[in-house]
C-alpha cells in the first residue's frame, strides 16, 4: 500500500528527475546557440579581413581577379571555408575560391545568412563601395578584372592625375576638376572606378552589371559544430541515463525502506499475536483440563441412565441429545485449543499423493454416506512442508468440501508443478459454492455457512499455509461448486 509520505517521496524524486532532464535539454539547446553565434562571428571576421585585404589591393577602383583569387585560396579551407565568392548586383560569381557553390539570396535571414544541412552561407557582410545611381558619371563601384582585361581598359583611357601634394599648383588642381574628374584618393590611387571618356554609357554599364563587386559570400562546412554538438548530445543523454538510473534506484531504495518498515511492523505485530496465541494457547491448557473432565463425568453420567432398564423413551432421548451435545463441545474446545496453539513447522520432503491417500482413508465414511466420488493425484509430487500440519490442512480442506457437496458429488485433489521451484494443490468440488462476498471472509475465525460448523476449520488450515509462507485462495469452479488453491508451494530438492 502506498501512502501518502511515500507519494509525496516518489513526487519529488520525480520532479528532481524531470528538472534534470529539463535543464539538460535547456543546456544542450544553449550549447547550439553559441555554436551558431559563434560560427556567425567567425564568418564575420573573415569577411571583415577578406573587405581589408580587398580594399588595400584595389588600384583605381578596379582589382585583378588573379591576385584576388590568389588571396581567397589562402583563406580557404576545406572542412572549414569550403568556398568564397565575389558576386555582382545579380548575385552572379565574379571571382571565386574553393569549391563551387551556387550562391542564392533566397531564404537569408535579417543578418545575411542562411543555414543548410552542411553549411553556413554568408552573403552581404561588408559593404563595398557599390552605389548604382542615374548618374553615372558619379557611380562608386569596384571591378574585378582578369589581368589582360585591366590592361586593355587603361590602354584606351588616360590614367587619372597624381594626388595633391605639398606644393601643388592651386590653378591645375582647379583645372583638373573643371574638367570633371572628381574622385577620393587612397594611397596615392582612387577607391572606385569612373566612366572613361571614350566608353559609352551602354558598356559602362554592362562593365559595372558584370564586374562591379556588389557583395561576397563565404560558405562555411558545420561539420566541426555538429560533431561538437553530437559529442555534447552524447554526455546530455549519458547525464540524462545515470540520472534516470539514480532516480529509479532511489524510487526502489525507498520502495524497499517503506517495504521492509511495513515488514518489520508485521513482524512486530505478529510477534506480538504470537506472544498473545502462546497466552491463550495456555489459558485454553488449563480449561480444556478443567472442562473436559466435568464433560466426561457428564456423559458418562448420561450413558449410564440411558443403558437403565425401564428407563422411558423420552428420558433415553434427553440423556441422547445430553451425549451429543457434550461431544459437540469437546469437539469445539478440541479446535480451539487446536486454532490458539502456535505454529511451528518443521519441513521436511513430504508425498502430496501420499498424505491426501491418508485423508481419504481417514474421511472414508462421510464420503461413502454421500456416495461421493473423490479423486487423488496418481503421480508422486514431493514438496517442502511440515506433514502433520499438511496432513492436518488437507484434512480441513477435503472435509469442508464433503460438507458443502450434495449426495452423489465429485471432489477432486489436484497438485502440479508451476515452475522448477514452485507448485500447487488445489481441492475442487462442485458443491454449492461460496458467494463472492464471502470468499475473503470464510478464512475468518467463527465465520461459517454451515449451521454444524465452528468456524475454526478454514482459519486453522490459513495459519497452516502461513506458517509455511504459502498462499490460499477461493475462487468459484464453472460452472458449479469452488476451488481452494494453494499456491507458492516449495518443491523439495531430494
């Protein structure tokens, strides 16, 4: 029976359990975050070293793609940065390093990346100077050319005038930008590219469409932070397994501490109806010896008028019924004495077929009157148990099944093995049965449904299945009558 400390003991183990369990999903969920920020700011570091290393190779807005691939192999590798990319405003690759990846915007998120199963891609990181507006003439991009292209294109253009310097003539620098050329100088050189005077419009722009660098994208392997993030699922699942063994052996430790307190209470408590069984045990002694002599005296007494000659009919009929109601109450002191006096088994082998062939033989007469037919195990089955207290079960067991069978009835004695260690017997009979309220209560002393009966028969033979740790039920025959099974009998080793 569990009670209400022990669900109380259960709930919180179970609480504990389910909290760890919590927190370890919390924490294994927090270690995937960090990896993808982590990953997200690696791949903003790079990007931010890749806008560096492009800005200082960048002469008069335009870069050589031979150089500029040159350093993007340098950052790429593989299970790490699988590849990198240049893109133009249609997201098409103006240079690239590593393997080839087909780049998207489709599915960014806000801060320009996106993730599938085996990579990060970053797009858009560093801004590039690329500002497509009407006016191209004022247009700031910055081209990546093969080298042979570049050459061409200054070939047919004027190169730009040098920087201003310390000295530098006021008027010409005016003159310069009368002229038109406006740009912003770095290192001597400008930072994006303008239209040269003899290209047309139509070709500056598809120059700018095809090699204007409008963003980039780094595709980094996840393979690394799945491992890390496999390995770190594998110690949540082992914390979350001894967890769960801890939990349950506390949850069977405390089922055991509740079990055997519950043990040690029945054993205090049947220490103490033993203790109480020996005072009565003794108590009944000493009536028994002092109430069977006046009973004897009594009907011998009885006998005595009865054997008289002349005595009349109704006086042989009174000293009759004084007889029978003095062996009635010898029988009845007889079983409680029998029922008060402790039990103490001492086991031995014993033939079950062996000792219900004595029961038999000792009931022999009731079973005839009834013409009842019995039937007994054919097979020896030997078993662990006391053979006189058996003997004495067995003896209840088949005399409560001849009184509760009608004339011309069947009892059967029946005893098998359940398992290499275990058996059974069972006494079945297809008398009048026991009603389903009564099945637990005929165990009870002084219960009885049968007006000649004590009461005492079926208690007696309860303690004889207790003593010998066994158990005792009554369940009803179909379609008529009841069983009462013994289970959890010991079979003997030799």
């Amino acid at each position: 029976m569990i009670t209400r400390r022990n669900w109380l003991v259960y709930g919180v183990l179970i609480a504990v359990w389910v909290m760890l369990v919590a927190w370890q999903v919390a924490e294994h969920l927090r270690v995937q975050r960090n990896a993808h920020r982590a990953l997200s700011f690696r791949a903003k570091d790079i990007s931010d070293t890749l806008g560096v290393v492009m800005r200082s190779q960048r002469r008069f807005g335009i870069i050589t793609k031979e150089q500029l691939e040159s350093a993007m192999k340098a950052l790429v590798k593989p299970g790490d940065i699988d590849a990198i990319a240049l893109l133009n405003a249609s997201d098409d690759v103006v240079a690239e390093a590593g393997e080839p990846f087909e780049f998207q915007t489709k599915g960014l998120t806000s801060t320009g990346e996106y993730w599938d199963k085996d990579n990060l891609v970053v797009m858009n990181l560093v801004d590039l100077g690329t500002n497509m507006t009407r006016d191209l003439e004022s247009t700031n991009v910055t081209l990546v050319l093969p080298q042979t292209e570049r050459s061409q294109l200054f070939s047919r253009t004027n190169r730009p005038p040098p920087p201003r310097m310390e000295g530098t003539n006021e008027a010409a620098l005016e003159s310069t930008n009368r002229a038109g050329f406006r740009s912003r100088w770095t290192n001597g050189f400008p930072t994006y590219f303008r239209k040269p005077s003899w290209m047309k419009d139509a070709d500056y722009k598809a120059l700018i469409e095809k090699q204007g660098v409008h963003s980039f994208a780094l595709v980094l392997s996840t393979q690394a932070m799945a491992a890390a993030a496999k390995d770190d699922l594998l110690l949540r699942l082992m914390i979350a397994v001894f967890a769960t063994l801890a939990a349950g052996g506390a949850l069977m430790a405390w089922g055991n501490v509740a079990k055997t307190s519950e043990l040690q209470i029945r054993l205090v408590r049947a220490s103490e109806l033993n203790s109480h069984l020996k005072e009565m045990n003794l108590a009944a002694a000493g009536l028994a010896h002092e109430t069977r002599n006046p009973l004897n005296i009594i009907r011998g007494l009885a006998q005595l008028i009865c054997k008289q000659d002349g005595v009349s009919p109704e006086i042989a009929k009174k000293t009759r019924d004084i007889i029978n109601e003095a062996d009635r109450l010898t029988a009845q002191l007889n079983e409680f004495i029998n029922y008060s006096r402790p039990r103490e088994v001492r086991r031995t082998g014993v033939d079950v077929q062996s000792v219900a062939s004595e029961v038999v033989r000792a009931l022999n007469y009731d079973i005839e009157e009834k013409k009842i037919t019995l039937q007994i195990p054919t097979d020896p089955l030997k078993i662990q148990a006391d053979e006189q207290l058996l003997r004495q079960a067995l003896f209840n067991l088949v005399l409560n099944a001849v009184q509760a069978t009608d004339t011309g009835g069947t009892i059967e004695l029946r005893c098998g093995k359940v398992t290499p260690t275990d058996a059974f017997i069972e006494i079945r009979d297809n008398g009048h049965g026991v009603t389903p309220e009564h099945r637990n209560e005929i165990f009870k002393p002084y219960f009885t449904t049968n007006e000649k009966g004590t009461g005492l028969g079926l208690a007696v033979v309860q303690q004889i299945v207790l003593a010998h740790g066994w158990e005792i039920a009554c369940v009803p025959n179909e379609p008529k009558g009841a069983i009462f099974r013994i289970d959890h009998v010991k079979m003997a080793t030799t």
